[in-house]
C-alpha cells in the first residue's frame, strides 16, 4: 500500500461467468470483477482494499508478477486488474485507515469492497434522534426493514468513479446495480488517498 509493489492475490484468479453484465468501461469492468470475487468469498466477509493497476504496463515492468497473476497473455486480459492489498486491521474505523494510504505511482486507481446494512428510505423518518453511531448501528441492525448490501467502490487518479451494490437478498450478478454516484461518500475517501 505505501511504496511497495502491490501483492500478489488477485480477483483474476476466480472465474467470471459469462452470465453477468456487460461492462460499459474498464472501470467498470473491474468493479464487477471485484463484486463476482467478494461474492464467491460468501458474505459476513470484512472490508477489502484494492489496488488498480493499468494490465499491459504491468505485464512490461513486472512480467513475473503478472505470470503469476495469468495476465502474461495479451487475450481478454482486462484494461485494469485489481490487485487484492493487505487485510485492513480488525477494528480500525475505516476513514481513519484509509486516511493512512499513499499509493505509489504504477497504482492508478483503488477500489474496496465493504458490507453494510442499510435502511429503505421509509424507513429513515423513524430514525429515533440523537443517536451515536454505535447506537444507530444497533438501531438499524433490529430493524425489520433493513437490508445487508455489499458496496464495491472504484476511483481513478483522473476521478472517474464507479461502484456496484448487491443486495443479499437478491445475490446475483444479474441483479448487481451499477452507477458512479451510488456511494459518493466512500468514493470521496478512496480519492483522497491518492492526493498524498
């Protein structure tokens, strides 16, 4: 994550099936790689940090690593490939851990995958107020309305974004909603750790 290489774990190991949806983009492209990997890990999963990685620029400067990752061959290599970063430490918030990432330079994007609950927006105007984030956690976890949803989130250092939800419910890559504005939040974050 600081100056090293990125590691060696990629989602490019785990097969997609044909049955997903199209990518538009090669961002896109690899945020549903990233979603198909995190759903074959099942889910209660924690967050996972990814580095971006332009593919032929690393089959040029690093050809053991990217034989090692099954991209030595020019054929439907993907633009990007993710490149799964260490585990984030167990109880740390997550903005205070992504506020500690510096990128080097043969990164050029990041994405990370996390669950969350959340709330339909009927829901939300019952929300009891003065609540602190560990009371509302609790509040919404004995909701009977809520909803466990898996957020993968991908930005570039251009700023192009791109995320992909799954709800557990609906566990499908067919069902895997897609947008660059789905999680502005963490996107916003993720971005910040390329301006170090």
């Amino acid at each position: 994550m600081s100056n090293d290489s990125p590691s060696s774990s990629s989602p490019s190991d785990q097969p997609t099936p044909a049955s997903g949806p199209i990518a538009a983009t090669p961002l896109t492209r690899a945020v549903l790689e990233i979603d198909e990997y995190a759903s074959g890990l099942g889910w209660d999963q924690p967050a996972r940090l990814f580095a971006l990685v332009d593919t032929a620029q690393l089959r040029s400067q690093e050809p053991g690593l990217a034989a090692q990752l099954g991209l030595d061959s020019e054929e439907a290599a993907a633009p990007l490939t993710p490149i799964e970063q260490d585990e984030i430490p167990a109880g740390t918030p997550l903005d205070e851990f992504l506020a500690t990432i510096a990128w080097p330079d043969a990164v050029a994007g990041c994405a990370l995958t996390v669950e969350r609950q959340m709330l339909p927006p009927s829901a939300e105007a019952s929300v009891p107020d003065g609540l602190d984030d560990d009371a509302l956690t609790k509040w919404v976890a004995a909701h009977p309305d809520r909803q466990e949803v898996r957020m993968t989130v991908a930005v570039l250092r251009d700023g192009a974004r791109e995320s992909a939800l799954r709800l557990r419910e609906k566990d499908s890559a067919k069902e895997v909603l897609t947008g660059s504005a789905l999680v502005p939040g963490l996107a916003a974050a993720l971005e910040a750790t390329f301006e170090a």
